[in-house]
C-alpha cells in the first residue's frame, strides 16, 4: 500500500516481481492497494498493478464504498483515472455518505482537468447525488469557475435545473 500510495515504480515493480503479492489485501478502511495507486496517482503502478490482476479489483469499494476511480478523482489525479477509465472503471458507482459518483467528486474539488476526462469519455455526465445536485450545483457551491465554465459549454447540464430543494445552481453559487 505505502509503495503504491507514494508512486514507487521501482519499489512496486521489486514487490511484484519476488512474490505473489496478495492484491486482495484491504487496510483499516477496506482500501485495496490499487486504492492507494490510485490516491498517489501514479498511472504506471496501476498499470503495474493491473499486469499482476487488479483489474478484477477496479470497482472494489472501501467501507465508505469509495472505489479506486472515486479516490483519483477526489485527488484531482489525471493520469490515474485516464487508466482506471481505460481498464473500464464503472463511472456510475456512488459513494455512501452522499451518493456522488467520481465525476461529481472532482467537479465538487474544482478538478477541471479531470472533469473533462469524464466529459471526453462521455459516460456518468447527466448523474445527481442523493439531494438531486448534479455536478453543475456542485462546482457552482464551490465557486470552481472553471469547472463551471467547462460544464456549461461542454454538456447538457441546464442552469435552471433544480434540486430537491427547488434550489438552482445560481442559489447556491448566491449563497455561497
């Protein structure tokens, strides 16, 4: 796990290379290793990681039922999602807390890069969390410009969609 959260290419690659490294195995929060790559960001580990099997653990979910894809967009990690998106990250898989799938995630953070990998990749775009906020209200609640900018011309989210609240993302951009 530490290797593969710090993006230790050559540590992993000698961990991988001696042994049958067990990937199934889950730290206090029931991450997997391919978690950890995934939170560190680096894209080669989780290539790495994926030669050895993880793939098979791509849409595993922690205790809080984040997957590796939600833990990289969360981070704003680019690379890692391109690779987790390439070896078929379900995109439609929601966190507990707030029901958020990772595109939510990282326009919530103001991930604008990762945003529009989501956008490119074109599935999970049109998706609410359990207050009916789609990713507009959630970048607009966080005053992500650019985030906003980027979903107003790139996708079909409405300025006038309304939340279970009967909240715009103008009201909240306005209470924010």
């Amino acid at each position: 796990h530490i290797a593969a959260l710090g993006g230790h290419v050559g540590v992993v690659s000698k961990l991988l290379e001696h042994g049958k490294c067990d990937l199934k195995i889950k730290d206090r929060d029931k991450m997997t290793v391919l978690h950890s790559a995934a939170l560190g960001g680096s894209a080669q580990v989780i290539e790495m990681l994926m030669a050895k099997g993880a793939e098979k653990f791509i849409n595993k979910t922690s205790c809080l039922r984040w997957t590796p894809l939600m833990v990289a967009a969360d981070a704003g990690n680019l690379y890692a999602v391109r690779e987790l998106l390439k070896h078929g990250a379900n995109v439609e898989l929601t966190e507990l807390k707030n029901k958020r799938t990772a595109f939510l995630l990282a326009c919530e953070n103001g991930c604008v890069k990762v945003a529009e990998e989501f956008i490119k990749d074109g599935r999970g775009i049109d998706v609410q969390d359990k207050k009916g906020q789609n990713a507009l209200f959630l970048a607009s609640e966080k005053g992500s410009c650019e985030v906003v900018e980027l979903l107003l011309n790139q996708t079909k989210l409405g300025v006038n969609s309304v939340d279970q609240r009967g909240w715009s993302p103008l009201h909240i951009a306005c209470l924010n």
